[in-house]
C-alpha cells in the first residue's frame, strides 16, 4: 500500500514537474546531449564541439579497429551530413531525393521505417553544387527534415508518419534547403540556400508542436524584418543604427542579395543565444553591388524565442571572393585569452581567419589565419573588425572583365561547411581545411527569377609549393595559432570527431576513415571506404559497446570536377578544376560504415 | 564573329516568338555547315569564343563539369556536341530536361528565360563547339580583346 501510494506520488510530481517543460525540447536535449552512448544533434551537442565522452575505443587500441557492419543508401549523389542515434535507432538521411532511414541497432542495418518524400525535380537543377543536406535532427519524439525543396517535416520518430510540414520557401524562385535545422526549447530553427540564385537569406523558427511559423529573420533589408533594434543590437559593441543594411546597398539590390543561412546553428542555454553565420551576398561580381552588403557573411546571436538579434558581427564586408560566413560556431567556456577569462565562440570562417569571440558580448578577442597560404588580407583590424584588403587580389578593385590571380583562399574558403571539433581534454580545436588558391574573372549578369545569378567564373589549383589540397590541423584558439597540421592530398571534406580517447577521427575525399593521435595528429589508423567521404563522424553505444559511423558517397562542391579525368590543367571552374583528379580515387555512391573493436 | 552574331538575334526572335518550340525555323541550320562558329588565329581564341567560355563556366559548369568533359551527375558536352545539332542544343538550352527514375536523379533546367545563358547562348555554342571539334584544350583560353560591338551587345541584351 504503501510503497503504491509512493509510487503515484511519484508519477505525480514527476507529472507535475514535466508538464510546464513539455514544450522546451531543449531541456530533453540536453540531458540526452549529456549521454555519451547516443548522439542525438549532427554537430553532437548544442556547442558544436562534436566532442564524445567515449573511450573504450582509445589512442591504444583504434588501430585494431574493423568494420562491424555497413548499409547503401541507394542513393549516389554527395553525402554530407551524418547518422543520428536516439536509444537503440539509427537516423540517416540521402541527398535528393532526402530519403530518411529508421535502422535497427538490435538487427544492424534493419530498416524500422524509411520515408521518401515526393519532390518536383525542377529542385534538382536549381542547387548550385550537388543535392546535398546536412542531416536530420531530433526533438520531441520527431525526426525533423529540411528537404531540397525547403519543405520542412515532421516524422513521428518511432512510426516515420509525417506530424506536420511547413513550406519554407519557392524553389521556382531558387530557394532550396541543405542544411540541418536545430531544435531549440519549443521550436525548430531552419536556414536556406541559393544565394547563386539571388535568393534572399533568412532564419525561420516553426512551432515544434503545429509547424506554425514563429518568426522569420532576414539577412538584408529593412530593421523591423532583420528583427533587430538600431539601439541595443550591437556591432563589435556599438550600437548598429537605423537601417544598418539598407544604407549598405545600392538601390533593391538587397532584394537579390543573398546571405543565405545554409550552415550550422548552435546554442548557449545559458545566455539563451543561438549563433549561425550569413552567406556570401549576391552576385558574385562585386561591381553590381557597392557598398558593405550588410548582414551578409556576418555572424548573428539571437534570442531563439523571438528571433531579435543581441549582436552581430561582418567578418567579410562587401565580398569579393565568396567567402561564405556560414561555418559553424563552436562555444567553449572558460577559454583564457590574454589573461581574461572569456566563454568564446571559435568561428573558423572560408575567408581563412580563424575568430574567437566572447559570445556573450561579441567582442572580438582573436583573428588569426588558419593556413599560412591566406594573401586577400594582411589581417583584421581589432578595432574595426575589417579585414585590411590587399588591393592586388581585390575583383572589385581590379575590376569587371579583368582576371585576377593567385588569390588564397579559394572561393570554397579554407574551410567549407564540414564542421571542426574540440576537445576539452587537449583544450584543441581540430579543423578539416582547404588548401586551395583561385583566379577570378567577375562580369556582368541580369537578374532573373529561379535561374543562376554568378556573375563571375573561377580556375581552382593547389596553394603555392604545395601538391596538396587540404589539411588536418590543429589549433590553439586562445593564442590563434596552428599546433599541428597534417598534409592530405585532397580537401578534407568531413566532419570531424574528437574523443576521450584522446583521438581523432575525420574522413577524406579519397574514402578514408582516419584516426590520428589528439596530441601529435600521429595517424594511428585508416580504412578505405566504398567511396569519398563528405559526411560527419559519429560516436555511440550499443549494448555497452563503441561504434564509430560515417556517411561515405562522394559529391557536393568537391564532387563537381570528379568525372572531368587527370589534366595538368589547372584552368577551370570552380571546385572542378583543383578535383579533376579525384575519379582516379574514388566513385559515387552511398554508404553507411560501423566501426568497432574485435570482441 | 558575324555569323555569331546573326544566330544570336534570329534566337531572340524566336524566344519572343514562343519559348523556344519554334526556335528550329528560326535558327538557319544552313550556316553551320558552311562555317566554323568560332576562330583561333595564332592559338588566340576570337572574344566571342571566349565569352562562351566564361559564360559556360558561369552557369554550366556546376553541372557539366570543367571544360564541358562532365561531372558526377552531368553529361560531357565535349561528347554530346559530337552528335547534337546545332538546333537540338537550342532546343535543350532553352527548354531544359529531366531523366529522374529510381536510379538517376538527372534534371536540367529550362534557360530559356535566363538572359545571362540566351545572351550568349552561341558564344557558348562557339566554345564548346570548338572544345567537341578538338580545336581547343582545356583550361581558359587565350583570348583577343573585346571589341566595342561586344561589349554593346551584351549591355543591350542583357538590359544594362
């Protein structure tokens, strides 16, 4: 009797204590973000570190690692992102058409549910580098999925059955979604893409519960749909003032003018700010478009719940080389920086500075280069904020019509979208990059709805001296320095994962899975998958045993120039001309691969 | 370069005309036998060529690869120039295809209405005719300077 009574006494209060929490997502998130045996965000936790308490698989033994199990997608085109684990399921999703596995980890690879939605191929035509999306995200019992023709879905996480879906945006006007929404206390956040289509960039909150929109920030345009407030929104601690992007345009070219919202969000509970970055703005000819173009290539913090901005900051006013401010933001406390303690945002942005910036006040601590190569800037001016433009590497400076040479970073940044991690016990950040160089001819182009809008053309080839294309580095955010790098032959194009286990896992375009040593980036193991891998390393547990997981499936920017064969060329497009050998790797297609120890 | 020219305005007629259906009458098929669409003289490729390339690597290139050889998920139009007419490359410029099945996810837009593709839909004719013949290599060509009918031409179709 008594002990019954207690027990519903219990219920009761715990009933009580859930019900106000019901709608905040977050709290259940956290909690699960805590437990190291599931990986429940694409980025591993609300910081963005993708950092695993895990260690049975550890700098001794990784190199006896093997494959436990694998899964094709049926899918072929460019994998980014990568798998959820919630309890005992797996969730991984395709590129377009965006199918979503429900798999067993009781039965590995059994598939419990699979989703395809239908979508009009016109979406297919209107995505500027490959079908790709980021990932899935869980909240509330649902799997939340940001199609290629912005659709934004609900499926029930047990069943697969379609909850809701809200429509966020017009793929006839080139909107498009790529990127992985994040669920933040009663709501989930998503981005868009298409900023080579003159797309106008926004963050869109939905009502986790009915799909009901809750609020939309822009990127450009007018204060009240920015969502910020001239007065108490603040640029490197002053005040942005009225119309802070209007004033930096000519004419409505801020209409057209991009600052999509296409990478990583991630979330201070404490402060109650998320964090994202803007896109490049739009056309990529910098002379049709005078002026700072205000907000694009900015990082913004908001309050998630009515999206209103408490600081932002421009790494890359008016653009000149595409340098997309989307790379995620990861949060570190207490991170010493010339003697004060500052909980930091570490930024490492394409245009190949490295930022670390108090994230409750978005001041600007440290900028550094992150890879030697870097020549359009000397530096960033503290101050200011403003990158000191070297004029002979400035397109707009050089002017229409004119090729201008030898530019470092490329235009796909020293890094690109795949997220960095860090690791509390190394107090190092460890980052996937490009080492990759441009040329890069603007010209003039005409608006039209739904149909590309460049305006410029570009060759791709190594950096200078060197045969690579990429490293894996590590780095000292505090000091702004590089600790370690190591050499790859091709971009690193995948989400890294660091561990307890005092290692390093990241995957290469080639396909291979490697681990190297947290401290000396020594690589202590390495297998070839069935293809190049774009997507994101993950840990969990099953039955009290270590898997490590990957996406592999060749593609995206990267993926471009795969099928073109060896040339000494180094004239070309794009990414195409700096992977025109990267067929002689690898070939397309999906695929799951588990890792663990041998029992 | 006149003959350029020429096919350049017969195409606007016809987009006028109906998006692109009567592009086949418009477009004199005659001309292309007789005469190359491009020029190289002392392995300088004419402006007009070179606009094809800068054009193609602008809005094709994502999907047929660098040099027009192909990507991932697009065809080699250094191939498919081999066998297209002059007429048929028209007609899938402007009016776009889908191969989408369970096992390819192939689709190319309509252009027709896109004047930064239709203002230079022969200079990338030009280009990539030339790459199909093997008359041209990979990489950017070099180049004479831009004539000032070019640069009027361009400013007046694409509305500038």
């Amino acid at each position: 009797m008594r002990p019954s009574l207690l027990k519903s006494a219990a219920i009761v209060v715990a009933a009580t204590l859930a019900l106000p929490t019901v709608a905040l997502a977050n709290e259940e998130l956290l909690k699960m973000e805590g437990d190291p045996n599931q990986w429940v965000t694409q980025l591993g936790n609300y910081s963005g570190t993708r950092y695993s308490g895990l260690d049975q698989i550890n700098s001794e033994n990784v190199g006896d690692l093997q494959v436990a199990w694998s899964f094709s997608t049926g899918v072929l085109r460019g994998h980014e992102g990568g798998p959820l684990v919630i309890g005992d399921v797996m969730y991984i999703h395709t590129p377009f058409p965006n199918i979503v596995y429900a798999l067993d980890l009781n039965e590995p690879g059994k598939v419990i549910w699979k989703y395809e939605p239908r979508q009009d191929p016109d979406v297919i035509p209107v995505m500027c580098c490959d079908t790709v999306n980021r990932g899935v995200a869980y909240g509330n019992g649902m799997i939340f999925l940001n199609q290629a023709d912005t659709t934004l879905v609900a499926l029930d996480a047990k069943t697969g059955e379609v909850k809701w879906t809200a429509v966020n945006g017009d793929p006839t006007k080139g909107e498009t979604a790529t990127m992985s929404p994040l669920v933040v206390k009663d709501k989930v956040i998503v981005g868009n893409s298409g900023a080579e289509f003159g797309v106008r960039g926004h963050m869109t909150a939905y009502d986790i519960n009915t799909g009901e929109m809750a609020w939309r920030a822009y990127s450009t345009g007018p204060d009240e749909e920015l969502l910020v407030n001239p007065q108490e929104t603040t640029h490197l601690g002053e005040p942005i003032g009225e119309d802070s992007s209007l004033k930096t345009w000519e004419g409505d070219q801020w209409k057209i003018g991009g600052g999509t919202t296409w990478g990583w969000i991630t979330y201070d509970p404490e402060l109650d700010l998320i964090y994202y970055g803007t896109g490049n703005p739009s056309t990529w000819n910098p002379s049709q478009r005078p002026g700072d173009n205000r907000w694009s290539m900015t990082l913004f913090a908001r309050d998630p719940d009515d999206g209103m901005a408490k600081w932002v900051y421009q790494m890359t006013p008016h653009d000149e080389w595409d340098y997309d401010g989307v790379n995620e933001s990861l949060l570190v406390d207490d991170l010493e920086v010339n003697g004060e303690m500052h909980n930091v945002l570490v930024h490492f942005d394409r245009n190949g500075f490295a930022y670390t910036m108090d994230r409750e006040t978005g001041e600007l601590l440290v900028a550094e280069k992150y890879d030697p190569a870097v020549n359009w800037a000397t530096e960033v001016d503290m101050e200011t904020g403003r990158p000191q433009v070297v004029a002979e590497y400035s397109t707009d400076e050089q002017g229409e019509d004119t090729n201008v040479q030898g530019i470092c970073p490329a235009a796909l940044g020293t890094k690109d979208q795949q997220p960095s991690t860090y690791s509390p016990k190394t107090g190092l950040f460890y980052v996937p990059t490009n080492h990759v160089c441009m040329d890069y001819e603007p010209y003039r182009v005409a608006y039209t709805a739904g149909q590309p809008y460049v305006g410029a053309t570009l060759s791709m080839y190594p950096a200078p001296g060197g045969d690579h294309l990429g490293n894996f580095i590590a780095w000292d955010a505090a000091k702004g320095e590089i600790v370690w790098s190591n050499p790859e032959p091709f971009s690193v194009w995948s989400g890294a994962l660091a561990t307890a286990g005092d290692i390093v896992f990241y995957g290469t375009l080639e396909g291979y899975l490697k681990a190297v040593d947290a401290k000396t980036g020594e690589e202590l193991y390495s297998f070839r998958t069935p293809s190049g891998i774009i997507g994101n390393v993950n840990t969990y547990t099953h039955d009290g045993k270590q898997y490590i997981a990957v996406l592999s499936g060749v593609g995206g920017w990267a993926g471009i120039g795969l099928a073109a064969g060896l040339t000494e060329s180094t004239a070309g497009l794009g990414a195409v001309g700096a992977y025109q050998s990267l067929s002689n790797y690898t070939q397309l297609g999906g695929t799951l691969t588990v890792f663990a120890l041998p029992e | 370069m006149m003959r350029t020219y020429l096919l350049g305005r017969a195409l606007w007629l016809c987009l006028f005309a109906a998006a692109g259906f009567v592009c086949f009458d418009a477009a004199p098929a005659t001309a292309q036998e007789e005469e190359k669409p491009y020029s190289i003289t002392d392995g300088k490729v004419d402006w007009y060529t070179y606009s094809g390339y800068r054009r193609y690597h602008g809005e094709c290139h994502v999907c047929h690869g660098p040099d027009g050889l192909g990507s991932s998920f697009g065809p080699s139009l250094v191939n498919s120039l081999k066998t297209l007419s002059y007429d048929e490359y028209l007609e899938v410029v402007v009016n776009g295809r889908q191969n989408v099945s369970q096992a390819s996810h192939r689709a190319m837009p309509a252009f027709g209405m896109n004047p930064n593709v239709m203002c230079f839909v022969d200079d990338i004719y030009a280009y990539l005719k030339a790459r199909s013949d093997g008359a041209l290599g990979r990489g950017r060509p070099e180049h004479g300077p831009k004539p000032d009918e070019a640069r009027e031409r361009d400013n007046a179709c694409l509305g500038f």
